[in-house]
C-alpha cells in the first residue's frame, strides 16, 4: 500500500509539474482535432524539427522543373512528358517548355505526369510514382536551385533542420565501378578502386556541394539576410546508392558515400535507394547487407539509415517479406530504418518490433508515400503498432514534390488518420532532432531552439486561440481563458534519380 501512495504521489507531482502552456495547448487541440480548418491552421504554426527521410530531387515541385526548363530553352517530349535537351519541334512532338507554360493544357498534363497529381486510383499508384523522376531531366541536375526551394519550404513550415539524400557524384563512382568490376573480395574490390583514383571522385563530389551551396545562399540572398528563416535552415545530406545496379556499382557508389561521410562533416550517412521490390533489388538484397556490414567495420563513425519494408503483400513473393527490416538492422547496422510499412511480414514481428525498441531504432514514417505507393493507410499502417511497443518515429516527407505533399499536411494525415493527440505529435517532432545524424553540438542548438519555438508557440496558442474558440476577449479572466477539453495521452515515434 505504502508503494501504491508512493506512485500515486510521484504521478500526482508530475501532472502538477507539467508545463500549463503545454497543457492548455494540448487540451485546445483536442477540442478542434475534429475540426479540418483549425486543426490546418494549428499545425501549419507548430514547429515541426526536422525532416529526416527527405529525397531531394523527390522533394521539388514539378512546377519548378518545368521553370527552370524554360530558363533553359530545353524541350518537352510530350509522348512521355518528359524534359528534354534537344532541339525543338512542336510538330515532331517537342515544343519548347517556354510553350508549354503557355498552354495550360498541356503545362497542367506535365504536372500531372511527373506527380501524383491527379492519378488515376484504378491504375498502379506505385509505377506512377516511380515514373515520375525519370521525366525531369536536366533541372533536376540544378542543385542549388533545389536546395534554395527546400530550404524556403521548410522554414515557411517550421521545419529547422533537412537531412536530404542525394547522389554526390554518382555517375563517376558507377563508371569507375563498372571499369573496376565484380569482385566477391570486398576488401580487394575496395583496395582496387581506392588505388585508381577513387579521390577524385570524393574531392569532386565535395565541390559540386560547394558549388550548390553558393547558389543556394545566392538565390536565397542570404548575406543580405532577406530571408533570414530559409537561411538559417540547417542542412546536412544523406550519400545515397542505387540498389538496382549491378553490384560493383552498388559497391562503388557506397564506398563513395562512406569515404565522403569521413572528410565531410555535410554528409552525416549512407542509404540505399530505389524501389526495394526491383527484381535485382531483391535478389541481391543479402549481397547489399554484406557489403553495408564490411563497410562498417571500415568506417565505424559513418551513419547508416536504410530503407526497409516498404513493401506489402503481393508486391514481392511473401519470402522477400520476412526479413528485410530485421536484416538490415542486423547486418545493415541501420540506425533509422525508411517506411517499415511491411514491419508486420516479417518473421517474429512483434519480437522486431521489441527489439527496435530496445535499441532505439527510429523509424521514418512517411505517410502519404506509404498510401500513395504501397496502398496502406489509416488502420493499415503500422504507426500504432510502433507507439504501442515504444518504437521511436518521426514524421517525414519522403518526396513532397512528387506526393504533392508537405509536412503539414503529413502531419494532418497522423491526426486524421491515426487520430493521434498533441503530446504524441510533440514527442515526433523532438525524435525527430534527437535521432537525427547531426553532429552534437549542432543538436544542441537545434533542441534548444525547438524548445523555445515550441515555449513560443505554446505560449500564443494556448492563450490566443483558446480565448477566441471559447469566444472570450483578450481581457477575459484566467478561469474564463481555460479550456475544458481534456486531452488524450498517448499509449506509450538513380535510377530513380534520388530516391
């Protein structure tokens, strides 16, 4: 009995301890969580930290690919819609992209094919998406452009930090891949592209992000401080490899990402890309984790964050199904695991589950490209089972651009979908700094200002909005200002060229 007061008093102390700008916050949104135009409005102002599972090429509007063409005086091949060097012929079926902003028709028929815009739900979600990046040619090669149009969104959006993948000088390390050829000696294939030059790929890889760096700040104008939000955005990348290739390149552009990942401090990890169901994919899935587990041991201190399980039945034979997040966490010596929407497949699911647990295995849940391109959504997703068994998520965007989504608005899909609470929401967003592959002291800076952010933001809602939903002025008392709602506390967060 003694205990049981013991306990009873400890939690008593933490609810009286809890932080009222928090708590009224959490209880106003309980009461419009069911309200489509309040809640939109709470969370386009909630700080959101950072987005860990983001696709830069994925992650731009086909809008903007489609300015930066006509800019360009590149082509549209309308039999694909895709964007073209060549010289142009309307008649012959590639009128300048320049016309195609013109003609509303056809500008909005490009949209429509290189997103999921407007898709047909009887066709393949999953093909259309994939096809998409295939139709953005050169622009997509515009870095800096890129990174300047991310980083405005993610400051509108109170985004503070991007970890992105990309390929940094992917075309090279495939080519001195393939000229090096297979070698099932990892550590001699290694040996072999290290003695033939490998550096200059890594010094030139490391110049195109300068280079990209530059022009983001320029467009951004950020040393006149402009736009000093998107400016303070902080961004670091995420080396990313085909797994569709053949396996010296796979292994190429690995050894890419993990030299580069030791010389500089931008590229905080590694992960491998392109649909995990791809024929060559899953064959050489097991091949792909042994390569991961030797480049480890080779460079210990560089991150690992893979995609696995985004995947559901049908898709791939069911034996494909069963250990792919498990492998990767084993053999892959992932630290974040992308999607694991297939997570219930795999064999002893709930023992995973416990033992992503216990390792603190953070999960990139994407939501709207689970629905889109897998087809699971609402209670079909496995982001219960994760808080349920105190699996660590963060929400990401995965490809904004192609989705035609944001953070927000995946944020709104986790409440109205999983009817999940503030304080849930909360917890997300502080996992997502928190397992981020930020180096410490830029995670200190990045906690700290989210802290204020949300003490800010907490502050503003839990008085301003709460007065006004009660109908009360500014001057109304305290008591008259408290809301009554009470709120529900959680049960325990190329190829596709760069995705």
């Amino acid at each position: 009995m003694a205990a049981l007061l013991v306990g009873v008093a400890t939690a008593g102390a933490l609810a009286a301890a809890a932080d009222p700008g928090e708590t009224a916050t959490a209880r106003y949104f309980a009461s419009i969580r069911d309200q489509p135009s309040l809640l939109l409005a709470f969370l386009a102002e909630m700080p959101k930290g950072g987005d860990l599972h983001n696709h830069l090429t994925g992650a731009v509007y086909a809008e903007s690919y489609l300015r930066w063409a006509a800019e360009d005086n590149l082509c549209l091949a309308t039999a694909t819609m895709t964007i073209v060097a060549a010289t142009c012929d309307a008649a012959d079926g590639r009128p300048p992209v320049a016309d195609v902003l013109r003609n509303a028709t056809l500008f909005s028929q490009a949209i429509d094919a290189m997103s999921m815009r407007h898709w047909n739900r009887t066709l393949n979600g999953h093909d259309h998406f994939f096809a998409a990046f295939d139709k953005f040619g050169p622009p997509s090669d515009k870095t800096g452009d890129m990174l300047a149009e991310v980083a405005a969104r993610a400051a509108a959006e109170r985004v503070s930090y991007l970890e992105l993948m990309l390929s940094p000088n992917g075309t090279a390390a495939r080519q001195r891949g393939r000229t090096a050829g297979w070698d099932p000696d990892l550590g001699r294939l290694r040996e072999r592209l290290l003695a033939d030059g490998f550096q200059d790929v890594v010094a030139e890889a490391r110049r195109r992000i300068d280079v990209a760096e530059a022009r983001q700040r320029d467009l951004l104008r950020c040393g006149e401080k402009v736009d000093a939000a998107a400016c303070g955005v902080s961004i670091r990348y995420i080396a990313q490899a085909g797994r569709a290739g053949v396996p010296e390149q796979v292994f190429a552009q690995l050894l890419a990402g993990f030299e580069i990942g030791m010389q500089d401090p931008r590229f905080v990890g590694v992960n491998l890309v392109q649909p995990e169901d791809d024929p060559t994919a899953v064959r050489d899935f097991s091949l792909h984790m042994a390569m991961l587990d030797f480049l480890h041991g080779k460079y210990p201190g560089v991150r690992i964050a893979l995609h696995a399980g985004e995947l559901v039945e049908g898709l791939v034979p069911p034996e494909a199904l069963r250990f792919h997040i498990r492998a990767s966490l084993r053999t892959g010596h992932a630290r974040r695991i992308g999607h694991a929407g297939g997570v219930m497949y795999e064999d002893d699911a709930l023992g995973l589950l416990r033992e992503m647990a216990a390792n603190r295995v953070l999960v990139e849940v994407a939501l709207s490209s689970n629905d889109l391109i897998l087809g699971i959504k609402g209670a079909r997703h496995p982001l219960s089972m994760f808080l349920k068994y105190g699996v660590p998520v963060a929400l990401v965007t995965d490809d904004a651009g192609v989705a035609r989504s944001t953070m927000t608005l995946e944020f709104r899909k986790a409440v109205e979908e999983h009817a999940l609470d503030y304080r849930t929401l909360k917890r997300m967003v502080r996992n997502s700094l928190e397992y981020s592959f930020a180096d410490e002291s830029m995670k200190r800076r990045l906690r700290s200002g989210l802290e204020e952010a949300f003490k800010v933001f907490e502050r503003r809602t839990g008085r301003g909005l709460v007065t006004r939903a009660l109908g009360t002025g500014d001057s109304g008392t305290k008591d008259q200002r408290r809301p009554t709602t009470n709120d529900q506390r959680p049960t325990t967060k190329d190829q596709r060229p760069n995705k």
